[in-house]
C-alpha cells in the first residue's frame, strides 16, 4: 500500500467519520455528545446512555475506528479494483448504500446497543442520504491518491 493511499484512509475515514457524528446529531435532533454516547452504547450497553464525558470519548474513539475501517475497506478494494478509484462518484454511492446496510442490519443490531423502535421512512432516508455522503468522502479521498 502507497503511503498516498494509506493517507487517504486516515484522512477520509476521519473527515467521513466526524461529519457523520453531525448529521446523525442534525437528523436525531441530538447534541453531538448525546450521538456519541449512543455510539459508545454498541460497546458498552445501555450505561453509556447516562454516562457523561468518559462515555463521549469512547464513542468517538469508536466512530473514528469505524470509520477508519470503513475507508480501509474501500481503499484496499481499489487496490484490486481500480474502477473504485476511477468511477468514485458511482462507486462512492454503492459502498455508501452498502455501509448502511450493513451498520443498520448487522452491526447495530449485534451490538450492546439498547434496542429501538422501526423507523420511519424519512428518518430511513435521512440516514441513507448521510451513508451516501460518508461513502463519497471515503471514495473522493481513495481517487486523489490515486491520480
């Protein structure tokens, strides 16, 4: 892996990950603080809910790791499949689709997290629409290093 690459994880996965902590705040209605400590509930259960600072800071450790991965994933894929930095744009919007799928179907649901109610169609949309930018920051940092 090129140090231009392995940059471009760190820097996507990190600008993906705290915009994220944003718009889940704008679209849950909640201060940034209250959205990390929900984060940090995937680990360390419903506690976190009452936990103050300390339960903040574990979930954006968490978040940035995520994310990191997240990016990491993508990145190592372009290595294989060079069409993932080339065409990003499309490519940024699948793997966006795609992390939401699997955040809300697999890793959410086998977390420590405190079960929620369904959602409804305009809060899944928001959440879609904040996947799809994640994965096109993650994608547009893959296609700067690789051009």
């Amino acid at each position: 892996m090129s140090p231009c690459l392995l940059a471009a994880i760190l820097i996507g996965g990190t600008i993906a990950g705290i915009l994220d902590i944003g718009a889940a705040a704008a679209i849950n209605r909640m201060g940034p603080m209250a959205i990390l400590r929900v984060i940090a509930s995937g680990l360390l259960g419903p506690k976190a809910m009452q936990g103050g600072a300390s339960a903040s800071a574990v979930g954006f450790l968490l978040q940035l790791a995520m994310s990191i991965v997240i990016a990491a994933i993508y990145g190592l894929a372009s290595l294989w499949l060079p069409i993932l930095a080339s065409l990003w744009i499309a490519a940024g919007l699948a793997y966006g689709v795609g992390v939401y799928v699997v955040m809300t179907y697999i890793v959410v649901p086998f977390s420590a997290a405190p079960s929620r109610p369904r959602p409804g169609t305009s809060k899944i949309a928001k959440d879609l629409l904040a996947m799809l930018g994640f994965g096109l920051i993650i994608a547009d940092a893959v296609h700067r290093a690789s051009f």
